[in-house]
C-alpha cells in the first residue's frame, strides 16, 4: 500500500495573513498516482491511516480517517461519537501534492483552509 505522511499548514486567512505553521494536521493517507486519497487501499488497511492535529499548543488530536455514510472523508477522533468529525470539503478529489489547497472544517466548525507543505512516502 502506498502510505504518504502529508503535512498540513493553516492558510493565511484573515486572523494569520501570514498562514500559521502551529495549526495543521500530519496524515498518514494511502495515495494513488495522482497523489489522491486511495479509497481501495484505505478500505483495506483503515486503521493505518491516521491523523494528528497540531492547534496553537493544545494537545494533539490523534484519530483516524474515515470515510462518513454519506460518502465524505472525515477525520475521526473517536469512533463512537460523530460530532468530533471534522469535514474536508470534497478530499477525495484534492491532489496533495506540495503547494496544493485543502479546505477541512476544523473542530471549531469553521471552514479553514491549509497547505500541503510536505508529501513523503512512508515505508
């Protein structure tokens, strides 16, 4: 299975013209060719992808990505409640290639947008 370990930035945006490197998320997501989330991989191995969200020195946030009922990628950080989930608007269709965007509603329920700044594969 092709992992990746893909980091994430906040974007600028009105708070943080400048973006914030302290506010992200690190994945480790299967990716195809395109550099797009493997649905047939992760369906496989779930629990192999994982996420970590990294917010202004709070404690990070560890759960997995799950793919929601209704067909969106969540990140879930804990499996038996939904309204820990945070939202990527349309993920399965983004490219996590350096440079790209990536827009996830984070746990504050605002929709921000991130930077993928690093895209290594794992072993």
């Amino acid at each position: 299975m092709p992992l990746y370990k893909i980091r994430l930035e906040l974007a600028r945006e009105p708070e943080f013209p400048a973006g914030n490197k302290k506010r992200g998320y690190e994945l480790v997501l299967p990716l195809d060719a395109a550099m797009k989330i493997d649905a047939a991989e992760w369906k496989k191995h779930p629990e192999a992808c994982t996420v970590e969200r990294f917010w202004d020195g709070e404690f990070a946030a560890l759960g997995y990505l799950e793919k929601h009922p209704k067909g969106q990628w969540v990140f879930d950080y804990d499996l038996d409640a939904d309204d820990d989930d945070e939202a990527g608007f349309r993920l399965g269709e983004h490219s996590f290639n350096v440079g790209e965007y990536v827009s996830i509603s984070a746990h504050d329920g605002k929709m921000h947008t991130f930077t993928v700044v690093s895209a290594t594969p794992q072993r």
